[in-house]
C-alpha cells in the first residue's frame, strides 16, 4: 500500500507514472481543503510528490483533487547556467558558514563519497526555488510571482522532509527580527505571501519541512555559531534567489502576459524560461490555469556561499496541458491592477469582537496580520479575547496593540485593551482611524488614533 501524507497548499505533487498503481490504493492521512499536492511513498519508503492533474483525476474518487506548485531561481546573468551568491549578510553576533574548498564536486555530481556535508548538500542534493501566481485569492503585487520556498530534493526526484524536529521553529518573524532583519521581513511581508492571509504558518511550514533538511544548514558547520542563525540563512537565500528569477517579466518580454481571453502553449512558456536559465523548468497549472514555476539547481559548496547552477528537473514532469493553458490576472481581467481585498464569506459584519474575526475597513479593503491596512491581497484573521470592560486582539504576527499612535501586532508588542461601538472598533472610546491616504497596489498604510488625511472605521467579521 502506498500512504499519502498531509497535503499543504500549493505544495507541488510530482507526476510519475511509477506510482500509478501505487495511487489508485492510496489513501489520505489529514488531507487540506485546496490542497495541491500528495506526498507519496515511493521506493524505500522515500517521499515523492505527485501533482499530475491526469493522475489526479483517476484517483479523485479516492482523494481530493491535486494542483501543482512550482518557484525558484538563482542570481545570473542572462544566457548563463551559473549563478554566484556570495556570503549573507549577518547580523553582528552571527558566526560564519563553513568555508568550502574550491575542489568542492558538484552537488548530485560526485565521483566519489562526499562525508564533509557542511560543504556538499546531501542527500537533498538538487535545489528548487519555487514561486507562485495565485489568483483566487490573489496574492502579492498584480505583475509579480510570489515565493513559495526552496527544497532540497534528493537527485532522483524523491526528497525527505522534517529532518529535526528540535529545530521546527515557530517564531520566524521574531528570530529575523532579533538579527535586525527588518528589510527582509519586509520583502518577504510583500513577496512571500500565504493564500490564506497566515504568513507566519506558512514561513514556520517552509523551514520546518524543508530547511531543516539542507545540510549545510546543520548548526555544527558554522564557526562560532549563534543559535537559529540557520534560520536567517535559509530566508535571505531563498529572497535573494527569487530576486534574481523576475518570472513575470520574463515571461512578458516574451508576450506572455495575463489575460482573462488569451491561452498559450507549455512550450512557448517553457522556452521563455530556459532562455534565460539555460535549462528546463517545471510549470504546474490548476485546471488548466498556469499557477507555479520551478527552478532547478545544483549547488557547489554550502547553500550559504557556494554557486548554484542551473540544471534539468529531477524527474519532475510538467502539468500543464500542451495547449489551452490559461495565465490569469490577478486582477480578474485584463492586466491591470491587483485583486481588491475581500474578506472570505463568514459572519455578519458588526458582529461582536468575539473569537476570530476580518477587520474590515469601511471604505474597502481590510487589515493585515502586521496591522496595517491592504486593499489588494489577504485578509488577515484576528483573535478577539475578553478583558475587563473590552477585549484584546492577536494576529499571526502576535499581540495586537497601539505603539507610537499606530495601530500594531508583533512580537514584543502589549496587548491594548480595546472596546467597540455600533459594531466597530473603538480606542480610548472614539470609533475614528486615521491613514495618510487609501492604499491602492501593494501599498499597506499605518493605521493611526491621531488625525491623519483619510478618516476610517475598523468593522469586524466574524469568521
């Protein structure tokens, strides 16, 4: 029998007609609504992913159907299969990643047994940057891909997945923030998005699952090593890789460009990446609508400092049809700006601040896990909690509370005891929030008590 573990969204499965059988016996352990992808256990017992919409629609009476996810790319020049990442930039009280030999043999390319692992990735020996096009709901700015993560696949397709449990940390944003990484989380607030508005999750998932299974992550190869500064390793890699991977203006210098009308072919699509890469990409789309890129890499020397090179998928197969395939706007038509932020059906706007809720702003759009006000992206679900005479509020970013005259959630932040009024929220008894203006884009305003230009009321949803 073949078991299939717990899907996470967008996670890309891997189409392999080897397990074809394997599937139609297959059975789910804890499977996620929207979920795009099985882990399935292949030879020995090692994960692979599958996201083949044929396979899934033989097995849909077996298990939910499966969409495809794909992101990645490192820093290179145009036409070149080589990109060279130097050191991170470290916090002062960081040590320093292993220094490699320049003989360092290519990763998923030894000629002989490689036993110093700080310097050679291994057995997760082929890295995938991989990125996202969500569209329903859409995330990020309208006219870029977004992160998914950076996985350490092993050389034949088949990958291993939280590999140290002691090391699955939950406080992502505050380990960034405690090595001054301020510009990072920014970026990341922007361009490494959750579908469901639940950023951190979604970061603590991607280390957990896959940073934790690269090597050269291990704590012991670091010179003076500073605890979780793996962590900020693993983040600012994987930015600086899809820095250098701008698939949306890729694809459009090659005329492909969202449209609600237009279709394209997967080769036409593949050929404008591998122009610049060198080598072929994996694309997955959900029915028939392109949504996830892949890139490959091998990598010589440590993921921190070595060079990652371009290089074929590792048995991963395409899913996208060879014709018909639809690349949505974020929009909803055409190619211009991005999805106004609705909340998700859910209770009555108004409803009393109790349990998890939208905070929804009069005048469109609604606040995000950081606090502040977006009106084209997620959501952000809130906790609402009794004290005393009012209640408190928590986000995924932490304590919700008033710091400087601004409306904030964060690690460090304390808890602002707030009341509410006809339905919507109240500081210090007054209903009124200010902006400097209504954001429009990926533009997030700071949400103020004092008068500001734009005048707003926070309406709660319950969810």
């Amino acid at each position: 029998m073949v078991s299939v573990g717990e899907p996470w969204k967008g996670y890309a499965s891997r189409a392999a007609a080897s397990v074809m059988a394997g599937l139609r016996n297959a059975t789910t352990s804890s499977t996620t609504p929207n979920s795009r992808i099985y882990n399935v256990a292949g030879p020995g017992g090692v994960l692979q992913r599958v996201f083949d919409p044929v396979v899934a629609e033989r097995i849909s009476a077996i298990m939910p159907s499966t969409m495809p996810s794909l992101r990645s790319i490192a820093r290179f020049a145009i036409g070149s299969a080589q990109v060279a990442l130097g050191p991170l930039a470290q916090g002062a009280s960081a040590g320093s990643p292993a220094s490699c030999p320049a003989n360092t043999q290519l990763s998923c390319h030894n000629t002989t047994m490689q036993t110093n692992l700080c310097c050679f990735n291994a057995p997760g020996g082929q890295l995938l940057q991989t990125q996202f096009w969500d569209t329903d709901p859409a995330t990020g700015p309208s006219d870029s891909w977004t992160v998914h993560g950076l996985w350490p696949d092993r050389c034949d397709g088949t990958y291993d997945q939280f590999c140290d449990t002691a090391r699955e940390y939950t406080n992502i944003t505050a380990i960034l923030q405690s090595y001054g990484k301020t510009d990072l989380l920014s970026y990341m607030g922007t361009y490494w998005k959750d579908y469901g508005g639940d950023d951190e999750t979604f970061w603590e998932h991607e280390w957990g699952k896959h940073g934790t299974c690269i090597s050269t992550f291990d704590p012991k190869c670091y010179t003076g090593y500073t605890k979780q500064e793996e962590v900020v390793d693993f983040f600012q890699k994987t930015v600086d890789l899809f820095k250098g991977l701008p698939t949306y203006k890729t694809l459009a210098a090659a005329g492909i460009t969202p449209s609600s009308s237009k279709t394209y072919t997967s080769a036409a699509i593949e050929s404008a990446i591998s122009k610049v890469t060198g080598h072929q990409v994996t694309i997955g789309c959900s029915s028939g609508a392109l949504n996830e890129i892949w890139y490959h890499y091998n990598v010589k020397g440590s993921v921190q400092t070595g060079t990652f090179q371009a290089t074929e998928p590792d048995g991963t197969k395409s899913t996208c049809p060879a014709t018909g395939v639809k690349y949505l706007p974020k929009g909803g038509s055409g190619g211009g700006g991005g999805t106004p932020t609705t909340p998700p059906s859910g209770g009555p706007t108004g409803a009393p601040f109790t349990g998890s809720g939208y905070l929804n702003v009069n005048s469109g759009g609604c606040l995000i896990s950081a606090g502040k006000w977006y009106t084209s992206g997620t959501c952000a679900t809130f906790k609402a909690k009794a004290a005393g005479s009012g209640f408190t509020l928590t986000s995924s970013k932490g304590n919700c509370g008033i710091v400087s005259g601004a409306f904030t959630c964060g690690s460090g932040v304390t808890l602002t005891t707030f009341t509410s009024s006809n339905g919507d929220l109240a500081y210090s008894g007054k209903t009124a929030f200010y902006a400097d203006s209504k954001p429009s884009g990926a533009t997030q305003a700071t949400v103020y008590t004092a008068s500001h230009s734009t005048s707003i009321l926070l309406t709660w949803q319950t969810v």
